[in-house]
C-alpha cells in the first residue's frame, strides 16, 4: 500500500504512527527495508471505536516508551566513552531494561494489556500474531517480516552487550561499543516505524484478540 492510502487510513483513525525519518546512523542494516511487505489499504467506508483506537494508540505508546530506553542507552554509552561509567555497570543498567528483557515484543505487550483490560488473560492464552492472521490473512507476510526483525533486534542487544564486555577488557576501545549501540539504533527505530505502519490500523479493528473491540 502507498504511503498515501495509510495516511489516508490514519486520518480516518484519527491516529498518526510515528514516521520514520530515515536517518542512519550506519551504512548497513541487518535488513533490505526496500522488500517489506505491505498490508493493502482497508475500505474507506471502515468505522473504529474508541476501545479500537485505544488499542491502536497503546502499540505506539509503547514503542514510544522504548524510543525513550533507546534515548536512555545511548547516554549511558556515551556515559562509558566519557569515563564518567564503567562498562559494568552499564551492562547492569542495560540488563535491566524493558529491550533487554524481551517486553518490547508485541506478544509480551499484548499480555500485559490484555490482563489489564480483561483481568484473566495470561501470556499462555494471548497470541497475537496468529490472531491477526486469522482475521487479516492478507498480513500474514508483514506478520513473517516482523518476527524475522524481531529476531535481528535481538541480536543487535546482544552485540550491545558484548560490545560492552570487549571494552571491559579493552578501555581504550570505543569503535566496536559505538558501532553497536548505533546499529541497534538503526534496526529498532526503523522497525518501530515499520510495525506501527503495518499494525496500528489493523489493530484498530480487531483488537489484540477476538472479541476485544
């Protein structure tokens, strides 16, 4: 779908996902963002509720939660660069946040939101993605992209966090602990970008799980 016809969408929805500024602060991603797919543009004479929109609005909320983490690491590598932490302790305080842990994934959101709005739904019984393929079938190749960038998001935390080791033993080395942070600086605002463009309408209409909106 164009760019046109989601904000088209999103204006009807009367919610803005966050663009993507295409800015990189490397020369090379973990993906070709030129082969993403995309969702086709969904009726014009669509209506949304509020608990739809609510929904939509709470993907990006905590996507933009973890653009503040983001914001959140980069200080404190520059922190490490600057002598003013040591690499430990930034290993402590990266281990602890919400990227780290895995939360920032939108099935473990979805858990959380769903036991706050339905009180009884637990991470066994919420299973987003095969939801939404079920009652989106044509998001079935954005959903298979997704999860592949989930995986590489993954890996670059992990290269953060090694990056972080190899400077422990190594102070004098900044160029591997930059190259890392930046990367998944890259890889995560793009795919935040990427997964509101796709989801946030959809979400709209069919909620988390069935029945939610």
């Amino acid at each position: 779908m164009s760019d046109s016809g989601q904000s088209g969408e999103y204006e009807r929805l009367g919610i803005s996902p966050t663009p993507d500024d295409a800015k990189r602060l490397t020369s090379e991603m973990p993906w070709d963002e030129s082969t993403r797919p995309h969702r086709p543009e969904s009726p014009p004479d669509i209506e949304y509720s509020e608990q739809g929109r609510m929904v939509g609005q709470h993907l990006i909320d905590v996507h933009d939660s973890l653009r503040r983490e983001l914001t959140e690491l980069r200080h404190v590598v520059s922190q490490v660069r600057d002598g003013q932490l040591a690499a430990g302790e930034a290993r402590d305080q990266l281990n602890q946040m919400a990227m780290r842990q895995n939360d920032w994934t939108l099935g473990a959101f979805c858990s959380r939101y769903c036991r706050a709005v339905a009180q009884h739904h637990t991470l066994e019984d919420v299973s987003v993605f095969p939801h939404l393929t079920r009652a989106e079938p044509a998001l079935e190749p954005v959903i298979d992209r997704l999860t592949e960038e989930h995986h590489a998001i993954h890996d670059a935390i992990e290269n953060v966090d090694e990056a972080l080791v190899h400077h422990i033993s190594h102070p004098g080395e900044f160029d591997q602990l930059q190259l890392a942070i930046d990367t998944l600086t890259d890889t995560l605002l793009s795919h935040l970008s990427y997964e509101e463009q796709e989801l946030v309408e959809p979400l709209a209409r069919v909620g988390f799980q069935p029945g939610q909106v």
